[in-house]
C-alpha cells in the first residue's frame, strides 16, 4: 500500500535557524509530491509541488522541496526561519497515474521561537 | 471570493444520530474531496468525487456516506455506524480528479460527539 512518512511530529526552532522537515514516500511508480501548510487559524494551502523536470523546487515563502528518486524522498528546506512559519506541514503524494487519490503523511508541527 | 465553504464550523451530535456536513464550492471544480484529520495521523481520505453522479470511496470510508448531484455540492454524513466520529472534517476540490493541480480546502467541521 502507498504511504508517506513524515520523521518529525514536532519540531521548534529559534530564529534565523535553517529547516529541514523530512518526507519519505512508499510507491514504486511515478508519483507526484506535494508540501501543504496549515497555519494557525487558517486552511491547508499549497507550499509548492513536484511534477516532473528540476529536482528541486522553489515554493511560496522562501520554502524548497528536493525530490531524491533513489531515497523516496521529498524534503522541505528554509535557510532562515521566521516566527510567521509557525504551522503545522503536510507532505502528500500521489501516483502520476493515479485515480484522485492523495495520500498526506501524519504532519510536522514548527514551533519557531522569536 | 472564490472558494470552499464547509457548514457547520462546529457540530455536536449524540451517539446514534447521523449527521451532514455540507461542502460548497463557487471555483467550478470538477473533483471534490472530503478528508478526515485527527492528531498525530494526517489526512485520510474519505470519499472523492471526479465528476458529477460519480464519487469512490477513499481509505476509511466506512460509516459515512456521500453524494455529488451537483458541480458545486458534495455534502458528507457521518453514520451512527461510524465508530469513531468525533473529529475535523476537511472538504477540498481540485480543477480536475488527476492531482496534476492543487487542492483547494474549506476551513473545516468540527464535530464532537457526545
């Protein structure tokens, strides 16, 4: 069965500090990959996503995503956190072939401290 | 504004009762999803429709039920044979049923059952 795997349920940070959230994917054919952001208050919106071409993708906010075929994985990157990125993270996959199925990992909470 | 509009934001319910989330959409979405989010799992599918009159079940669609006689509508009950109810119920849409687009999401339900 398909899955995704988020390593961090919860992470906090300082300022300025970089992030990395990881995602790891289960699914052996071409996938399409996704990172949604949940701020407080507010509903899921797309960060950025991953078709096809370029590995690494640019997203909303100063967010990138590097999708690594051979490790499954697709993770979130900022080089400087802001307290305005406090939010819950959700990584979600589907199949390129697929029949409206999105699969969203268990999701990661950042706690960016000011 | 174009968007999604989920009603009630807050719902409680007595055990036996079956219930009905309304999902309205103005963005003349073809695929309409609804999605379960409880702490520490993510987002589970529920059902999805790609187009009108048709809709399939998602990963944990037991004790719930559907319909999509409308582009526009997509409203969710939850059946007193669902074991577990209490929890935020998440409508979303997307332009069309194979993921090659973003999805759009409502603010969410929130039912509690009593």
């Amino acid at each position: 069965a398909q899955s995704v795997s988020q390593h961090n349920h919860h992470v906090i940070l300082s300022e300025a500090a970089s992030l990395e959230l990881g995602c790891n994917y289960s699914y052996g054919g071409t996938v399409n990959l996704f990172w949604y952001v949940q701020y407080p208050g507010q509903h899921l919106q797309l960060l950025l996503k991953y078709f096809s071409g370029d590995p690494l993708v640019k997203g909303i906010k100063g967010f990138e995503a590097e999708f690594i075929k051979s490790k499954f994985s697709f993770n979130l990157r900022k080089p400087s956190v802001q307290w305005s990125d406090t939010a819950e993270y959700f990584c979600a996959v589907s199949p390129s072939s697929n029949t409206g199925k999105l699969i969203f990992g268990q999701g990661t909470t950042l706690q960016v401290k000011p | 504004d174009g968007g999604i509009t989920q009603s009630p934001k807050y719902l409680f319910r007595k055990e036996g009762q079956n219930v009905t989330l309304s999902c309205e959409q103005n963005l003349n979405h073809d695929a309409m999803y609804w999605y379960r989010q409880d702490p520490g799992q993510g987002l589970r599918l529920i059902y999805y429709s790609q187009i009108v009159n048709d809709f399939q079940k998602g990963d944990i669609a037991e004790g719930y039920s559907v319909s999509r006689e409308k582009k526009e509508s997509f409203p969710l009950t939850v059946t007193s044979a669902q074991k577990n109810p209490t929890a935020f119920y998440l409508c979303a849409s997307s332009k069309t049923g194979g993921h090659t687009g973003e999805l759009f999401f409502g603010e969410g339900s929130r039912l509690t059952v009593l």
